[in-house]
C-alpha cells in the first residue's frame, strides 16, 4: 500500500481506498510525475499518486475509453463511466488546484 503515504488530510472513502487498490496502485512510479494540460499545454509536477490519476482520466477521456485502456487500468466497459467519474473525483479530494489546473 505505497499509495497511503502519498494521502494527506484528503477525506477519502472506503470506496475510493478500494478503487485505488484496485486500479491505480500497480501502476504508481516511485517519483513525481510530470503532467500536462492537453489543451493549455500547462505542465505541472504531481505526486506518484494524483499524477497516477491524472494519467488514468486522461487515458481513458482522450482514447475514447478504447479496450487496450480499458484494460491498462482494469476497468470494465459496463462500468467505465462510474471508474472515470471516481477516478476524477479522488483526484479533486487530493489536489484540488491540480485538479482544476489539469482536468477541469
């Protein structure tokens, strides 16, 4: 569970927990991330886990949640909206200006 150490007073649920576990913590590098606004070319630098994230709702938003990504981060067709909408969501409980730097 590297991803706890990386979780600073962000008020996550069980759910989120498991959803992270589940599709986000095997792909966590050991450093930072770069990450970059596809439209505004801004570039930030994110922690292993919101850059994790970011690079999860970008993946699966601009390759029009295409089967090889949907399978990169484990997630199914049937439910990939709600996986999107939750990645999305953590990743606004953890780094609100990132969020809105890079996703919104």
């Amino acid at each position: 569970m590297k991803y706890k150490k990386f979780i600073v007073d962000a008020d996550l649920t069980a759910a989120d927990l498991k959803f992270i576990e589940e599709h986000i913590e095997a792909a966590i590098p050991d450093d930072n991330i770069q990450v970059v606004n596809p439209f505004t070319n801004e570039e930030r630098t994110a922690s292993p886990l919101t850059g994790t994230l970011i690079n999860m709702v970008q993946d699966l938003a601009y390759n029009d949640f295409k089967g090889t990504v949907l399978d990169k981060w484990k997630v199914k067709s049937t439910n990939v909206v709600q996986k999107f909408d939750r990645a999305r969501n953590i990743m606004r409980k953890l780094d609100m200006n990132l969020y809105y730097a890079l996703l919104d």
